[in-house]
C-alpha cells in the first residue's frame, strides 16, 4: 500500500538505480540497463509522492512548510523529476552517475533533522512563507544543476584534452553548451535564492511582533547569508568577465555548489542533533528536544 510507504523504501529504488547507473557505465553495451535505470527512478518517484502527500496529509501543511525533514524530501523530489525528464528527452546522458549520490545524500540526510510541524508557520503568513520555501529549494535544485553541469564539464574537458573515448554509455554535451546551460542555471538559481532570502527577512521581521520571535543571529541565518555572499562574488565576477574561462567558472561553481550544498545538508543536520550545542528556531518545532530527539531515533530505527 502506498500510504504505508517508508523513507527506505523510495532510498532503496534510488540506490538500485545508482547502482545500474555505475553499471551501465562500466558494461556500456548493455542497453537493457537504461530501461531498469528508469523504471527503477520512476517507482521511487512514485513511492516518493505517496509519501510527500501522507506527510502533508499528517502535518496539514504544504510539505514545503511542515518540516525540515520534508523540506529536504521535496528537494530530492525535484532532482528526481528533472532526472526522469532528462532521461527521456536524452536517454545516452549521463546525468544520473552526478545525480543519485546527491539525492541520496538529501534522503538520507532527511533521517536527521526534525520531521515535528512547524509552529512559526501562522496562517496569516502562510502564502509569503509558501512563498519563501519554494524560492530557496528551486534555487537551490538550479546550484545543484549548476553543481552537476560544471561537473560533467571538466570531465568533458579533461576528456577532450586526453583524448579519451567512454562511447556507450557516458555521452556527455559539447563544451560550448555545458558552459551555456551552466551560466543559465547559474543566472536564475541566485536571483531566485535572493529574492528566496530577503522574504525571509521580511518574515522574520513580521514575527518578531509575535509569540515566536526569530533571532537574525540564527546561527543557520547567518551561514546561509555567508553562503549567499559567496555565491554574488562568483556571479559578479563571471558577469564583469569580457572573455571568462570557462573552466574557471565551472571550478568556482563546483566550489560554490559544494558549498551550498554542504550548507543546506550539514547546517540542518547540526542544528536538529544538537553536534555543536547551538540553538536555532529552524529545529524548535512543537515537540520539546528531548522529543524531538527520540522521534528521529524512532526514523532511523523504522
């Protein structure tokens, strides 16, 4: 029944399909794996969606809303689709070898951060926090785009410099339109990440003046504001380029992709298990810590 399905069960079908994807790589003539790599992702998918819908059903909230746990599922979600749409316009792409391992680590990392409702979403700002939630994780699927993009350009780079051949099974775009599809992915992710923040701000400003006031010394604020910073550097120095190097730009994508990353996964997964003792309103939620703490216990279990 897809309104009993588990967190494991939509991770197992993605780790098959990365598996088959590491496969097709190594045994490149075999093309039966493509069809397995897509019916494989596809039933994750699904299994996905149910479980996106019970939880929204659960919390009575927008999964966007409800929880940092959901948060990071509908974010690997995302990267799923994109994958399964890529995948039928250009079946030969290699796209899901750089893919699964970043959904995996979202699902995975999902374990970790708190799955209990989140208090501060009040009704009168429901749409703007809507609003926000879905800005910063669109943004943030176009830095992993970015991420993936300038990955596979160096390895297309290198390849072309070393004249190497993988044939069957690892096709990858020419330089020029990797480098196109990177400056694209990277022009509408960060305006979408900035407009994403500054509602942010706006919210917690409006909040201040209510029983659940927000501290702009959020540690997690404060990180992701760094990150932002970074991200504006590497844009504004790509846009100031007359004649960029375009593996330098994807060198200091895949650094700043990395980043951002590191930030989304990591930064939530701090503040939720309490590693650094540090307080911050993205894990308190309804239940108390010692709570929360045993409901994630309880996820890792089930």
């Amino acid at each position: 029944m897809l309104t009993e399905v588990t967190v494991f069960c939509f991770m197992a079908s993605y780790l098959v399909a990365f598996g088959l994807e590491v496969a097709r790589f190594k045994h490149k003539k075999n093309r039966y794996l493509r069809s397995l790599i897509f019916f494989s992702s596809l039933a994750g998918l699904v299994a996905q969606t149910a479980y996106i819908f019970k939880r929204s059903s659960e919390t009575q909230l927008p999964p966007l809303l409800s929880s940092s746990h959901d948060w990071l599922i509908v974010f690997s979600w995302l990267l799923v689709a994109i994958f399964l749409f890529v995948n039928l316009v250009d079946k030969e792409l290699a796209i899901g070898l750089f893919l699964f391992p970043l959904v995996l680590a979202l699902v995975i990392a999902s374990y970790f951060v708190d799955n209990d409702t989140n208090m501060l979403v009040e009704p009168a700002i429901r749409s703007w926090a809507m609003l926000h939630a879905s800005l910063l994780v669109l943004g943030g699927v176009g830095i992993v785009l970015c991420f993936v993009i300038s990955a596979m350009y160096l390895i297309q780079h290198r390849r072309l410099k070393q004249k190497q051949n993988f044939s069957e099974g690892f096709n990858l775009p020419s330089l020029a339109k990797l480098a196109r599809l990177n400056r694209w992915a990277l022009m509408i992710s960060v305006p979408l990440l900035t407009v994403g923040m500054g509602i942010g701000i706006g919210l917690g400003v409006y909040v201040q003046k209510g029983p659940h006031s927000v501290s702009f010394f959020d540690p997690v604020i404060i990180v992701y504001e760094i990150v932002w910073v970074i991200m504006m550097i590497s844009v504004i120095f790509i846009l100031r380029t007359k004649r960029p190097n375009q593996k330098h730009i994807a060198q200091l994508t895949i650094w700043t992709g990395g980043l951002l990353l590191l930030t989304f996964i990591g930064i939530q997964i701090l503040a939720n298990v309490r590693i650094l003792n540090f307080d911050s309103w993205h894990s308190q939620y309804s239940a108390p810590f010692g709570e929360s703490q045993r409901s994630t216990a309880g996820r890792i279990v089930s």
